[in-house]
C-alpha cells in the first residue's frame, strides 16, 4: 500500500535542491550542526518541518540541549505536528495502510547518550531478570545447573503463593452459583482412573461407615451410614467432566444426594463459611498413617451440582472411586472430590487443606 | 552549548561536535514495543519451562504400557533414545527423565510448575497489553497487517534467501527484491503470527485453567482434551519463531538488535519512503 502513495517519483530530483536549502538554512539556525550534505547519499526527501515544541521536548525530556532537528519525510501538510501521521495528502491513505516511518537528524553526540542509556537500561533488566529467576527457580532446578546457594526460600515461598492467591481470587471471582457446570450424555463416557496407581487401599474400612457431621447449629454430632442418606434424601444423577489437577479428565456418570440437601437438613453454625471434609483412607501405599483432609467453601459446597455420590457408572461405588460415598465437586479440580468422606466439619475460618500445604493452590476453582 | 545539562565527560563531544554531521536515523520501536519484546525472553521461557513440568505429570502423548519398564510417556521414549544414541549420554542415571531434566523444571514438581506458570502467565499476559499499546501510540500496528500481496512477496524473499547461498559461492549478484515497507512479507508473517499465537495461548490457557466456569471457551478449541493439545502446540510456535529470529538478527547485524533496544536505526533508506536498492 506504501509504494502507492509514496512512489511518486517525480517529486525527488525535482525537489532535493529545495531540500538542501532548507537544510542549509537550518544548519545557520542551529550552528551545532553541520552543512556536510554530500556525505548524505540517501535519495530522500526532507524537508523542515514547523515543529519546534517537539523539537523542544525531545530536547528537554533527554535533558539535552536541542540539537535535535525533527525532520521528516516530504509531506504537503506543513500543519501536520505528528511526525508519524505524516502522509501525502494526494493519495490519501487507508487508514489501515503502513505509514512511512518519520526520519529525524539527529547530532551523533546525542545518539551516543541515548545509546549508552538505553543499553545500560538493558544491560541493568537482564540483570534484574537474571536475579529473578535465580530467585524463583525451583531449589532443585538450580542444583541441576550447577548453583548450590540457598536462594532466600522464605521469600520465594511467600512471592510464589502471593501469585498463587491472586489466582485463587481470579477464580473465586469467575465463580457463579448460577453456572452449571456443562453435562453429557451417557455415550460420551470415558474411562475413569483412580488415580491410586496401583495403591487401592484396603476394603475393611467400609463395613463399620458412617459419616459424622459437627460444627452444626444444633451443636450436636450427627452420624449417619448409607441406608441413613438413601432414605432421607433424594437422588440425583449427572453425567460431568472430572479435571484432574495434573491435566487429565473423565466424563463420568454419578449418582448421589445434593449436598445442599444434607446442608439444609442439617444446617451449619451461623458463622460458618468452610467445611472441612475428611476422609477414611488416610494410609499411605506402604500403609503409613497419611490423613486426607480438604477444605470447601459453602459456596461451592451448595452448588445444585455438588453430589455426595453413592453411585458411578450405574453401580454402586467402588473401593477405586471412594465406597461408599464421596465428594463430587465438578466446579473444582479433581483433588477436591474427595472418596470415602467420613466427616463434614463446617467451620468459620478455612481449615487446613491437604494439597494446599504441598503447594497446591487452595480454592482450585475451574 | 551553554545551557548543556550533561555530565562533564561530555565536554569533549561538544568541542568536536561542529566536525560531526549529525546523523539520519528513523525511529523503529515504540518504547514501549522495546520493553515488552525484552520483557519475553525471561516470561516465555519461564512458561515453556514450568509448563513441560506440568505437561510431566499427565502427558498428552501416550502409548500403552511398556511390558518391561511400564513407561507410557512419548517424551520419556525420546529421552530413553536420546541416552542410547548420543555418545556420553550412555550412564545417564535415568533416561526417562533426560527430557524432563532438560526442558523443564524437571519431573515431580507439578505444584510448583503450576505456581511459576500462573506467575509468569499472569505477566505474560500484561507483557501482551503492553505491546498491544505500544503498537498502537507508536503506529506499529500498521505494518505488521498482512496485506493481498503477502503470498507473492513471500515467495519471492524465499527465492531470495534460498538463492542466495549459491549466488555467493558463484560470486554473482544476487539482488535484495525491492522493498519499501517496514517489513518484508516473510517478517511480516512471522512477527504478525506471533502476536496471534500469544492470544491463542493465552485463550486456550484459560480455557484449560477454567474449563468449568469458561466452559464455552473450551468448547471453541473443541472441549477441554483438544485445547490443551492446542496449548502444548501453540508452544511450538514460539520456540520455532525463536530460533530464526535470533539467528536472523545477528546475521542482518548490529543496528536491527540496536534498534530493539534503543529504538531508532540508522538505516533510512530500508524504512523509508525510497524502494530499497541492494
């Protein structure tokens, strides 16, 4: 589109000797500068331009004196004052098509001080950058490349959780008690890993179940088993997405209570805003004590879709999938769906959670 | 002179400054188009790094089982290939983590893979609003548009590139196709896709953040599966972008790496309104 507007050759030899004299003319305004045209061998137009307060301000703002000589390219419009604006008016262009770029002269010395500026500048961020990343790599990345110094973890800690939180926030923020997490039909199933690798733990918990509910208005502890849930309340079957916080998902077809059934059958504490919800397998694969233990918001907990789930796939769960009830929270990642839930605490400040204190983020909202 | 404000070591240009012409030069980069290109080179590597130590906990690409080793990973067989056939790699201590130790963080580190990568994706993201505003204050936007004639300028530059090698051997000329925009339709592509793919990345990240809540935008990539595999693709397009424009850079020489860092160039007649004549 430029070679269009601009290729109007004619006007080059035709107006390079007004050219030079406007440029001598200058030189005289400006005796720092120098007549020395012939050097100069870039067929171009220049031309004065009236622009002495950018001349000014670019003087000023490098805190130099005005040596700077705004010229740009032949233009018709001498009211024009954006050098980058500056077009030809006989073909005017498109506003999408590619200005020319706007020539200034400059004194070498001035170019100097900018150059040693700005590549101290540069020199100075790649620094900074260096440092950051020395600071905020992982401690066993920066031993693999070779550099043994304890880089102020403390600090790193805090930087990284200060980021981590501002992600929770995000997406606290994007949550709506509205939104319905999106369904599928029973053909879009897929195959659903435990995730236990191989570790499933042992069945005996199962027989003695019951869940236990505390932190209730009432101030009781409330204990309920299976047949208990199934016959007060109603069930509810969805086929969702579970997403796994290390990147993979399942769509899988649950069946189980509402838990905002269970929350208004059994209404927290007034001041209650968390719910602190434990599990029953709490051994670790060579069977060490290894207590699993999440927090919910009540938001999210009374979400039409949060299930206590009694059901997968049309049977009744599995050991893998967490018999014989768990946490089905598809607004969260999967870390949050607990299996083989015990015990609902509500609680008025957000109670310790599992993932959270390995480094995971605390709300995992998706 | 005598309302110079610069330092004293400055005096001496000032006495043989009448000597000097001053010099031609165009301004190339809004300052702000500067900062945010440098601002890249430690947000994309921090997010490439911090995402293959992500993409190690549940790889995209997967076989099924190894009978002997129970791998899975594409990445870890590459790895297990890398030790076998380069030389010196042979006692490496685990093959299959070869490429995790060398392209990420490293493997078992999900929780602070997904922190870095929050971290640098949030600044990734304001990095992305400030190029856009510089390109529009400084008018950049304008000749990074593709244009209609795209497709045959890029052949031709290719030609160009492609003779140019034999051309030098045979010490004939071999002419720089005229050009009078900023860019030529080969950088034009490149630096326009980049920009697009930075969007991409940053939309399909969501999604995969958020598949949930922004739901409908997992489904314009094609639901949840299909948009991390865009997200790991996307990827690809900055580091074979890269790789080029570094080498390109210093081949093309000093003053398009100056103009990046201090903004103008001393090469009028490339940029200006006069078809360039090799």
């Amino acid at each position: 589109m430029n070679h269009k507007v601009n290729g109007d050759d004619s006007l080059q030899p035709k107006d390079t000797p007004s050219t030079d004299i406007g440029r001598k003319q200058e030189m005289a305004e400006l005796p720092e500068a120098s007549p020395e045209d012939e050097k100069r061998s870039v067929p171009m137009n220049i031309e004065k331009h009236e622009a002495p307060e950018a001349l000014e301000q670019q003087g000023d703002a490098k805190g130099s004196p005005s040596l700077l000589v705004d010229h740009e390219p032949r233009t018709d419009e001498a009211a024009s004052s954006v050098a980058v604006k500056s077009v030809s008016v006989k073909k005017p262009q498109s506003f999408f098509g590619e200005r020319p770029l706007p020539a200034i002269e400059m004194a070498p010395r001035v170019l100097r001080y900018e150059s040693r500026r700005d590549l101290l500048m540069f020199g100075a961020g790649a620094l900074a950058a260096l440092t950051g990343a020395k600071f905020l790599l992982p401690q066993d990345t920066l031993r693999r490349l070779g550099m043994h110094r304890n880089m102020g973890s403390a600090w790193k800690e805090w930087f990284l959780s200060k980021a981590l939180r501002i992600d929770d926030d995000v997406a606290e923020a994007l949550y709506s008690a509205n939104r319905s997490v999106p369904t599928y039909t029973k053909s879009q199933i897929t195959p659903l890993k435990n995730n236990y690798n191989g570790a499933t733990p042992d069945p005996g918990y199962i027989s003695g179940w019951k869940l236990t509910l505390d932190g209730l208005t009432s101030g009781l502890s409330i204990s309920l088993d299976i047949q208990n849930l199934l016959t007060l309340f109603p069930v509810h079957e969805q086929i969702t997405r579970l997403v796994c916080v290390e990147g993979w998902s399942a769509i899988a077809w649950w069946a189980g209570m509402r838990f905002d059934d269970l929350f208004r059958a059994y209404p927290p504490m007034s001041q209650a805003k968390w719910a602190l919800v434990e599990s029953s397998v709490n051994l670790d694969g060579s069977g060490n004590p290894d207590p699993y233990f999440m927090s919910l918001d009540l938001a999210t907990a009374r979400h039409p879709q949060t299930l206590l789930a009694t059901h997968f796939n049309g049977q009744p769960l599995t050991v893998d999938h967490g018999a014989p009830l768990r946490l089905l929270v598809p607004v969260k990642l999967g870390l949050k769906n607990v299996k083989a839930i015990t015990r609902i605490t509500y609680v008025a400040e957000e109670p310790r959670d599992y993932w959270a204190e390995r480094g995971y983020s605390r709300y995992d909202g998706i | 002179m005598s309302h110079s404000t610069l330092p004293d070591c400055e005096a001496n240009f000032t006495s043989t400054l009448p000597e000097q012409p001053p010099v031609l030069v165009v301004r190339k980069h809004h300052f702000l188009v500067r900062w945010s290109h440098w601002l890249n080179v430690p947000i994309l590597p921090g997010l490439i790094l911090s995402g293959i130590s992500i993409y190690w906990a549940s790889p995209l690409y997967q076989h099924k089982s190894d009978p002997n080793t129970g791998n899975v990973d594409v990445a870890a067989d590459l790895g297990i290939w890398i030790c076998a056939h380069v030389p010196g790699l042979h006692h490496y201590s685990n093959p299959p983590d070869w490429i995790y130790n060398h392209v990420s963080l490293g493997p078992g580190m999900l929780a602070l893979g997904l922190r870095l990568h929050w971290l640098c994706a949030y600044l990734f993201m304001l990095n992305g609003i400030l190029y856009v505003a510089g390109l529009v204050m400084g008018g950049g936007w304008r000749a990074l548009l593709p244009r209609r004639t795209d497709l045959f300028d890029a052949l031709r530059m290719l030609r160009y590139y492609l003779g140019l090698p034999f051309a030098k051997l045979a010490r004939r000329q071999w002419l720089h196709p005229r050009l009078n925009t900023k860019y030529n339709a080969l950088q034009r592509t490149a630096y326009f896709s980049v920009p697009v793919a930075g969007f991409l990345s940053i939309a399909t990240g969501w999604a995969i953040h958020k598949p949930m809540q922004l739901h409908w935008l997992a489904a314009l990539f094609g639901g949840y599966d299909v948009a991390r595999v865009w997200h790991f693709w996307l990827m690809w397009t900055y580091i074979l972008f890269v790789v080029p424009h570094v080498l390109l850079v210093f081949a093309d020489g000093w003053d398009t790496l100056r103009s990046m860092i201090v903004g103008w160039s001393t090469r009028v007649e490339q940029s200006e309104v006069v078809a360039n004549e090799p």
